[in-house]
C-alpha cells in the first residue's frame, strides 16, 4: 500500500504534511484488516486509538489546558513512536 498511495497528494488534499508513512498508515489500519492480511507489515491502529482516548479524557478534566497546548503535546508523542 505504500508504494501505491501517493502521500505528498494526500496531504495537500488533508493541508497536513504527512512526515511518517507508517504513522499515516497505521492510523487507518484496523484489526480486522490485519486478521485478512496476516503479511502486512505495521499494526493496527488500537495503540492510537486508546492514545487518543486518554488524550481527550484530559481536556474536560482541566478546562484551563489550551485545547492546541494538548494537540501539540500529543503530535509529539505520535512522533516519538
């Protein structure tokens, strides 16, 4: 699939630079795909999904956080992985 996606396009069309394809590409993975297709390389999406979850459980919690301070602090936690 990466070799067929042209990323640069997609991210013009999302007007966000896409700086890790495997990143990209595990966010629109799902178990299920990965049940049907036992070769494909990166993993599911969960890890995200449960990372994004517990993001957004902290902005009620603490209203005073600017909600971009949180978008900020969770892109650089994507980018670590």
């Amino acid at each position: 699939m990466k070799d067929t996606l042209d990323f640069e396009e997609v991210g013009e069309i999302l007007n966000v630079p896409i700086k890790n394809k495997d990143l990209f590409l595990t966010a629109f993975t799902h178990r299920s795909y990965l049940n049907e297709h036992p070769t494909y390389e990166l993993p599911s999406n969960e890890r995200l999904e449960f990372l994004g979850d517990a993001v957004l459980q902290l902005y009620p919690q603490n209203t005073s956080i600017p909600v971009m301070k949180i978008q900020k602090v969770t892109l650089q936690i994507l980018e670590q992985q």
